[in-house]
C-alpha cells in the first residue's frame, strides 16, 4: 500500500549522473513528461541536484527534485518506482518497500533486435520483490520513445516564424546557408567534417553547442572558443552557442537543415525534428556500439528509397567510425531534398506508435490487473 501522506498517483524516479547529460535528460523529460500528460505526481531522486536543477528549468508543480545521498531516507517508498539505467536501489528504499510497489529499470535504448525479447521481463530480487525490465524501443513489441504532446506545435513554430524561433534562440536567421547543429563526441571526426565544410559549395553555418566547442577550438588551433563567439573558416560560419533548455534545443534541431547528435536522448529528439540527422552512438568496448549503429540506420533506411539509402547509409558509417570526407559532405548536398523528405516520412511513420510514458502507464496497469 502506499503511504496516505502522499499524493496519488506517485511514482520515485532514481538518477544516477554517470557522465554527460544523457542520464539527467532523460530522465527529467520523462519525470516531466508523467507528471504533465498523466497527471502523476513524481519525486525525481539524483545525484547531481545541480544538474537536475539546470534541467528542469522553472519545474513541473507535479515534479519534486530530491538530492538522493547517501544519507538520503526512503522511509515511504512509492507506489511504482522507477531505476533508470541500472542506477540501483538504495538499500534502505528496498527494505521500506511493500508487496504492492511495483519496480521497473528503465534500460538504455537501442534498435537492435534482442530488445524486445527482453522487454517487459520480471526479474526476481533479493528483497522478495520483482524488477521488471522495460526497454525502449523502435517498435511495438518494446516500450517505445519519449514523445511529448508538445511536438508539433514545436515543429510548426519553426516551419511558420523561422525568423522568430532563429531569434528566440538568439540567433539570426540564416536562410542563405545550411544551418548544421554539431552535438557529438571527442572520437567524432571533426577535423574532416570542418574541412568539408569550409569547402563546401553552398554556404554553411555550422552551430556549436558550448560543450562542443573545446574541440572545434582544438581542431581549429584556436586557444578557446566561448559562446557568443563566432568564426570564419572559409564556406562555413562557426557559432558558439551557450547550453539550452531541453525545449530550446528541440527548436533548435527543428530549425537545422542537418544535426549531428548523439547518445540517448539528442538521437531521438533528432527524429521527432524531422530534419536530415547523423547520430552518433557512445562509445563502448569491442566497437559495440558499431551495432548499435548498424540496427538503427538499418530501421531508419528501411522505408527509404534506392537514393536516399546509397546516400546516407555511408555517411551515417563515415562519421561513427572516423572516416568522414569531403565527398560525404556532397553526397549530403547532392540528395538533400530526397533525405529531408525521408526524415520527414520516417518521423511521421514512427510517431504513430504510443509514446513511452502511455506505454508505461498501460505496464502498470496491466500489472496492477494481473496482481488482483
Ligand atoms: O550527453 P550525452 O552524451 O549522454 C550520454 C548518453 O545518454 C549515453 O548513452 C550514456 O551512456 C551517457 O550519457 C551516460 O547525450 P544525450 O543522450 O543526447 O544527452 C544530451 C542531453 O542534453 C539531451 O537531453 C539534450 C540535452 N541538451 C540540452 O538540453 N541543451 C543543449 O544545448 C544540448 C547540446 C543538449
């Protein structure tokens, strides 16, 4: 039973910051996400509370961020919770917890095909408790993707008032060039993306999250670049631009004509964009990650005509393991159009599929019907 002194429905939410901003990210977009579409009132437990802090931005009334420590007392768990990405339990939640919370782990997201075997498994634990595993995924038989009711509205904003969403973003609108947002990792080639760009022969104005921008610097010999700082490189308009809010950066992705993401949750957000986008995976030992690569651009070209899968299949290839060139560059020039219709049809042919948080609420309550 869950305690009476807590709002109903509750759910606790665990985060552990293993590094980057994948793990707060999703994370806080799925606490917000509960709390604003389900009505469910969520305690977000994290380790890095400033991080979450910077993340949720003025909050959620639904959603209270708690600093998980090890001091921290659990002594009135709730009624499901929720482990993302294996983080664990604390001991002590384990203990307080009752026959009727229910556990979920929330595992990283991939489109290999194993998933959905894996996907909703009870795993029976040491506490006499079960731990289900939910899996996100590409396709009905896993839990899905994040996909907020605010999308659209989202996506409209920037295809009606380019101007006004480039300026919300404190950025001028360049229509004249190829707007490029670059969010990847120090194994990306950057050097080779930067040389094809500069000799690119349409302009191009490649914008450059803060964090990024230590690598551009590097690659450019520069001693820093700091955002608000912007340079020339021959074709190509390098912008440093400061860390955004998580709704910001969708618009941001929405306004690009190609974004390079990467991770967990700038991946998807590059989908629901509906923009031209080349993911790069996080890297894992014995090119792991390879695969995983290899299963998502193989569901993404699946629909995909000849051109655009002779085109994209490569560079998506080129730019995960380091072989970037400049005939990549024009292969992207050459087939954009084909590529930015496919990214729309892909993102639309996707977004038909419940979102994680319905498909969630639907576990729990499958759940719930089958303990009774
Ligand atoms: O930061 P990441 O590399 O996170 C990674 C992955 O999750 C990886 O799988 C995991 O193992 C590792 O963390 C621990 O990339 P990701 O997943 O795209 O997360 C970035 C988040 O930051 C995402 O929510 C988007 C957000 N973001 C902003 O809100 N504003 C910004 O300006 C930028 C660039 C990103």
């Amino acid at each position: 039973m869950s305690s009476p002194s807590l709002p109903v429905p509750h759910w606790d939410i665990f985060c552990r910051v293993v590094d980057n901003f994948g793990d707060i990210g999703v994370s806080w977009r799925m606490a917000h996400q509960l709390a604003h579409e389900h009505a469910i009132h969520i305690r977000l437990w994290v380790d890095d509370i400033a991080l979450a802090r910077r993340f949720s931005g003025s909050g959620h009334p639904l959603v209270t961020l708690m600093h998980w420590t090890e001091d921290s007392r659990f002594s009135q768990p709730a009624e499901v919770v929720i482990e993302t990405f294996s983080c664990g339990l604390p001991d002590s939640y384990q203990q307080a917890m009752s026959a009727d919370t229910l556990w979920l782990n929330i595992d990283y997201l991939s489109a290999e095909a194993w998933v959905q075997g894996f996907h909703g498994r009870p795993s029976p634990q040491a506490n006499g408790r079960i731990r289900y595993f939910f899996y996100p995924g590409f396709n009905p038989q896993t839990g899905g993707l994040l996909r907020e009711q605010f999308l659209p509205a989202l996506a409209l904003q920037a295809a009606q008032s380019p101007a006004a969403a480039w300026q919300q973003l404190a950025l001028p609108a360049m229509p004249q060039a190829i707007n490029v947002s670059l969010f990847c990792y120090a194994h990306a080639p950057v050097k080779a993306l930067l040389t094809s760009l500069a000799d690119s022969p349409q302009a191009v104005r490649l914008i450059v999250p803060e964090s990024v921008a230590p690598l551009v610097a590097q690659t450019l010999g520069e001693k820093t670049l700091e955002a608000g700082q912007s340079l020339q490189h021959q074709q190509c308009t390098i912008v440093v631009i400061p860390f955004l809010s998580q709704s910001d950066y969708d618009l941001l992705l929405s306004l690009c004509d190609l974004n390079f993401v990467r991770g967990e949750d700038s991946w998807i957000r590059a989908i629901w964009a509906a923009k031209p986008m080349v993911w790069l995976p996080y890297q894992q030992s014995e090119n792991t990650h390879l695969e995983k690569l290899a299963a998502f651009v193989q569901h993404y070209l699946a629909s995909a005509n000849d051109e655009v899968n002779a085109a994209l299949q490569p560079l998506m290839q080129a730019w995960a393991t380091g072989e970037w060139s400049a005939e990549h560059w024009h292969t992207f020039i050459t087939h954009r159009d084909s590529i930015s219709q496919h990214a729309r049809h892909y993102a639309d042919q996707l977004s038909e599929q419940p979102d994680l948080t319905t498909n969630l609420v639907i576990f729990i309550e499958k759940l719930r019907a089958n303990r009774v």
